[in-house]
C-alpha cells in the first residue's frame, strides 16, 4: 500500500482537478443539440401551411387557371 494515494479521491483520468477543457465540450454539444432542434422546428412548415382541397380549387379560380363551370364540377367531386 502507497502511503499518500488515495484512488477515490484523485485528480481525475485526465489530471489537473478533473474539469481540464471538458466543459467547453460541453457547451458545444448544447450549442449543436439547440441549433438542431431550431433547425427541425424552422423546416416544419408542412403540416402548418396545408391547405385544403376547397382552398386549393378557391386559388386556382381565383388565378384563372379554371373555369367557374370546372370548379363548380370539382366542389362537388369534393363534398362527396
């Protein structure tokens, strides 16, 4: 037995104390999970901006590319 070592108590695997430059990893880690998770709720539109089949065909009118008669026809194709 090694008189003065005490294992439990050390200055850690690494030395100095134990906290060396572990806690810039740290923040680092927390930056990359934040920007992920900003990332993930920025590019989420899909399910926010869904339009439905009748605003759909409403846009369509309204831009010219049908017909009142067509989207008459289509409103009812719809409802069923």
């Amino acid at each position: 037995m090694t008189i003065g070592t005490n294992y439990a108590m050390g200055p850690g695997m690494m030395g100095g104390g134990g906290f060396g430059y572990y806690w810039i990893f740290q923040i680092i880690i927390f930056i990359v999970f934040l920007l992920t998770i900003w990332w993930l709720l920025k590019n989420n539109k899909t399910s926010a901006k869904s339009e439905s089949a009748e605003e759909i065909l409403k846009r369509r009118l309204a831009s010219g590319e049908i017909k009142k008669k067509e989207y008459e026809e289509l409103k009812k194709e719809i409802a069923k």
